[in-house]
C-alpha cells in the first residue's frame, strides 16, 4: 500500500513511555495534522517517522517497505524544524540548495532548482541574501523551500508556525495547504493549535498522553468526538451528565425524546456544541435555566445559562440575537441529533 | 541591553582601576624592554643607555631566521593539531550528558594545573627507552625492542599539543554548546550522514570561533621555552629559547629584548593577516 503505515509503535524514554501503541495510516498524498496538548508525544512520533528517535517496538513503513531501521539521511524526505533550522553560515539559495549538493546534483541544475522554489515561496530574487536578513514569514518559507528541494517522499513540519504572529499564521495554514495539495505530496505536521489543525488537514490525529484518541477528518472530530478529551480539546463545548432506562435519555433533569443511546448504558456524558444550545422562552422548552452572563463579541455572542446546577454555554449568532439579560429565565431546547453520546 | 556612551570625563571613572593595573603591569614593562631593545650592551656589566640598531642588525642573520622560521611553524602546527583533535572531541562532549561533560572538563583543568616542567618530564619518560610507551608495544608484541622516541619533533609537538589542548576544548567549549542541536539534525533530514553535517554544518557554522582559537594557540604555542628544551634537539629550538638564553645565560639584555619585540611584531602581523583574511572570507 503506498502511503504511510505506522504499527503498533511504541517510545519509551527510561521509565516514561511517550508514545503508546500508536497505529496510525497516512495514504499517500494526504494531509495529517498530529494535534494535542503539549506533552502529548506527537513530537516524539514525527520524530520517529524522520529518524532522529527510534521506536523502542513497532514498525514504521514507507510505500509497503520497512524503514524502522533506515537512518535519517537515506529516507529521503523534507522537514521543517520548530525552530526552522536554517544553516546561518548560508545564503537563503545555499540553504535551499543544500540537499542537492548534498546527493551530488550539478550546480546548473541547483540553479535551476533554487529559482523554481523560490518562485514557488514568492521570493524570486532572494537567493544571494543571507538569512539572517529575512523576516519571520520568509524565513519560514526558505525552510519549507529547503525541506523541498528534492521532491521527498514525506514532508514533515513540527509546529512550523508557531514563531509567526497570528495573522501570518493564519496565512501561511492557507498557503501551505495549497502548496501541498498543489504537489500532492504526503504531509503530516504536529501542531497544539486546533484552528491550524482544522484548516490544513485531510485527517486530524488527536493525541494525549501518547496514545490516538481520535483520528478523523476535521468536521468529523468536531461533530462527533470519539471521548470527552477529544470533545473538551476541540473548540468549545458542553459536557453534560445523563442518566438512561429503558423509556429514554434524562439530560438536566429533562427527557430529551430520540436520543438514542447504546443499549445496557445506565449513565454517562454527552456533548453539545454552544452553537446548537437553542433558548427559547421558558415553558417552551424541556429544561429551564437562569442567565448568569452574557459576552457579546459582536461576530457571536455568548450566553451562559445554568440549570440544574449546571453551566450551559449557547452561542448564537447577531442576527439570531436572543433577547436576554442576566437573572433572566431561559427555556433551554437540545435537539437529539446534535447531542453526542461520549465514550467515558 | 544598550547604553548611552560615557558623556562625561567621570563616566569612564569604573576604567581608572583596569587601566591603571594595564599601564602598570603591561605598557611600563613593555616600553622599557622596547627601550632596552636600543640599548648597547656592557660586557663587564649590564647594558647602558644609548640608541643604536646594532641588535635587530645582529639578528637579521640565516640562523636567526631559521629559529624564527621554525619557532613560527611549530606554532601554526600545534594549533592545527590542537583544533582537528579539540572541535570534534569538543562537539561530542557538548552533546554527551551532563554528568559526562563535567567529568571530562574537570580532567581537562586538573591537566591546567600541571607546569610546563612536570609535563616535559612526565612525557620524557614516556619516550624514554627504558620506561617509555615502546615497552608496551614491545610486551603487546607490536615492536620487537623499545625505543628512544625523544628528542625529537614528534615529541616536542605531542606535548606541546598536549598542553594547550585543553585550553582549545575550554574556548571551544561555550561556542558548541550554544550551536543550536536542531541544525545537525536538518542537516540529517535533507540527505547529509553525521559525519557530512560536522563538516556542512557544524565547521562552517563555527568558521569563527575556530579561527579565534587557532591565533589564540598559535599564541600560546610560541611562548613556549621549556617543551622543546627537555624533548627537542637544539635545532627544534625555538626563539623563546634563545631569548631565554641571551638574556639570563649570556647576559645580553639588548639583544634579548630587540628579539622578543621582533617576535611580538611578526605575531602581531600574522594575526592581523588572519582577521583580515577571515573577514574576507565573510564578505564573500
């Protein structure tokens, strides 16, 4: 199969196991964002994808062929550093140059290359500057550059954008996703930032504490979250205790008719999105609640209301404005299909 | 953090103390053995006032220049040495564990401790024919009978090389802990092998500090009298040698002094050639 397989992969470092068991399968020419909290061992495992750890067990595979044991320098892949990593005692063209002068390509074939890449990053003109003359995004751009300068089977990125400010973050995830879907080429990158992660990916790989919790494309990890972590991590949301018998589902001390929920479960949590906490007047709805703030962002605004003992968060848009204020009662209206039903 | 540059005469009151200790120690005796330099020697005595050129005169001879030529190429060999052997070792050491790292650098410092005298002595008994390493390789049966290794060029330059090498590993030592992991491991992702990236990377990105290292050696290389006494021939002699000669043997302070300035000019002009070069190379 061609693509990226990783089996049953575990990282131990003395007695602290990074990464647990991880399996994990990136087709060929897809998207892969490693999202968690840091701490969370997707570094460690980007690592040990580009050979600078080896797993402790488990296997890595390449296009069906075992590379577990195949060092860093002859797995021919791209990489960009956290850190970027740009050779300082280098021009921004000898940088990007380097992997070919590495394997031995000619220098009229370097030149060539350079200027396709740098045209390619919008920095046609560049190559004779040194890096150090460069701005954040630049920078960032030569590194990605460098990283692609032999077509590699495998482009990794390890929080690439983590040093831009926020509106060039925002950017760059756009550009990099078209870059890649523009050269088809296998991607992951590791990033503790669910907007990036959402943008950018085919696939998201939600991890904590070196185990996947979840691994699925964005809309689906954000409307169906396998657990609570998943749920909690990605955007906002409610956790919200029920109770089930044999008739249905009691949410809030309220039945909420067809919800349905796995047979032999007595108790557990559900998830729902602020977005689809509808308030209504009170008596209109099942459960009823007290306003206790509300922060009105202009784009949204968002109402906390508590009921049963509860913190309830709504968001609703200007246009759909509820007209409320705090110490007002609230009907609260949850529809079954939006509620999500958590592994505990 | 910038500051402000010393306005005022009493803003450059902290120097007074530094200055002073620097005229004192430094520019007095420097200018008196550059004054001396001039002076005529007095056989029954010591030397009196005058201005003649007669001891730079006496020293522009082949055997002088010899010396000088030899001091010169000891030197530049004892830093090269010190710098192949101190940048790898030391680009290992910095990536080693902490405890590693301080064991070694301790060792290191304990060698600083030790005098010129003891190392010389210490390494004439190493190539000495009866208690030196020969026997070992003897008993190992790679040589069938122990050897004299000393005196010899071989021997001064093992130990000169081994008394300023642990000088090297310290200046090296802070540049290639601050030398930034990641870049070696780039190095590594884009096709380079470990020993490709030293060389790509690691060397280039230090072009620098090696440099620095490579005039401080020299430096510290020339300076040298005693090495090459206890394990050289008199024809591996260096100018230090014969200055120390001229003045405490022969009593001939003028020429001593005239010597020791020429030697400090010639450094001094081989050192602005390196600064000079290397900046260059960086404009490049």
């Amino acid at each position: 199969m061609s693509g990226l397989t990783l089996q049953n992969i575990v990282k131990q470092f003395g007695q602290f196991t990074a990464v647990k068991n991880v399996e994990l399968t990136v087709p060929h020419g897809t998207f892969v964002c490693l999202l968690g909290p840091s701490g969370c061992g997707k570094t460690t495992l980007m690592r040990m994808v580009a050979g600078l750890d080896l797993p402790t067990s488990g296997a890595i595979k390449l296009d069906g062929k075992d590379i577990t044991n195949v060092p860093t320098h002859k797995r021919d892949l791209g990489m960009v550093f956290q850190s970027l990593a740009l050779f300082p005692h280098l021009t921004v063209g000898e940088n990007i140059a380097y992997s070919l002068r590495i394997r031995g390509v000619g220098k009229e074939e370097q030149k060539k290359r350079v200027d396709e890449l740098l045209s390619m990053i919008h920095l046609t003109g560049y190559a004779d500057r040194p890096v150090a003359k460069l701005s954040g995004g630049q920078r960032q751009r030569v590194a990605i550059a460098r990283a692609l300068a032999i077509s590699p089977k495998l482009f990794l990125l390890d929080e690439p954008l983590s040093a831009l400010d926020a509106k060039l973050r925002e950017a760059m995830q756009v550009e990099l996703r078209q870059l890649q879907q523009r050269l088809g080429i296998t991607t992951i990158v590791v990033t503790h930032d669910q907007r990036e992660a959402m943008t950018m990916a085919d696939t998201v790989v939600v991890m904590n504490s070196g185990e996947i919790r979840q691994a699925a494309a964005p809309v689906e990890i954000y409307r169906r979250p396998a657990d609570t972590f998943v749920a909690d991590f990605i955007g906002m949301t409610n956790l919200i205790d029920f109770s089930a018998d044999g008739a249905g589902a009691h949410v809030l001390g309220a039945a909420i008719p067809g919800l349905s929920v796995p047979a032999g479960l007595k108790s557990g949590i559900i998830s729902v999105r602020p977005e689809d906490v509808h308030l209504t007047a009170p008596g209109n709805a099942p459960v009823t609640g007290t306003v206790t703030f509300v922060r009105d962002l202009g784009g949204t605004i968002e109402t906390f209301v508590e009921a049963a003992g509860k913190q309830i968060v709504a968001v609703s848009m200007p246009n759909a404005r509820p007209d409320v204020s705090v110490g007002q009662s609230v009907g609260i209206q949850l529809n079954p299909d939006d509620c999500v039903v958590l592994k505990s | 953090m910038r500051r402000e540059a010393p306005q005022k005469l009493t803003d450059y009151g902290p120097l007074v103390f530094p200055a002073g200790m620097l005229i004192v120690f430094f520019v007095v005796p420097f200018a008196t053995m550059i004054a001396v330099s001039f002076f005529r020697r007095d056989p029954s005595g010591f030397y009196t006032p005058d201005f003649v050129f007669d001891n730079y005169a006496r020293f522009l001879s082949l055997f002088f220049g010899k010396v000088l030529g030899f001091s010169l190429f000891l030197a530049v060999t004892v830093a090269i040495c010190c710098v192949v052997l101190a940048v790898p070792f030391t680009y290992l050491l910095s990536r080693a564990k902490r405890r590693t790292q301080v064991l070694w650098l301790v060792a290191l410092l304990s060698i600083l401790s030790l005098s010129e005298v003891i190392i010389g002595f210490a390494w004439s008994t190493l190539f000495s024919r009866t208690a030196g390493i020969t026997n070992l390789l003897v008993m190992l049966g790679i040589m069938d009978q122990p050897v004299a290794l000393n005196p010899s060029f071989g021997a001064v330059l093992t130990a000169m090389t081994y008394q300023a090498l642990p000088y090297t590993v310290l200046v090296l030592y802070p540049a290639l802990v601050r030398l930034d992991p990641t870049l070696t491991e780039a190095a590594r992702t884009l096709g380079a092998s470990p020993v490709k990236s030293f060389f790509t990377v690691v060397v280039p990105a230090l072009r620098n500090t090696i440099v620095a290292t490579l005039i401080m050696v020299f430096i510290f290389a020339l300076g040298s009298y005693l090495l090459p006494q206890i394990l050289g021939r008199p024809q591996h002699w260096t100018l230090s040698v014969l200055i120390t000669d001229q003045a405490i043997y022969q009593s001939n302070m003028p020429f001593a002094a005239a010597m020791a300035v020429f030697l400090v000019l010639v450094t001094l002009g081989l050192v602005a050639l390196t600064v000079i070069a290397g900046r260059k190379g960086e404009a490049a």
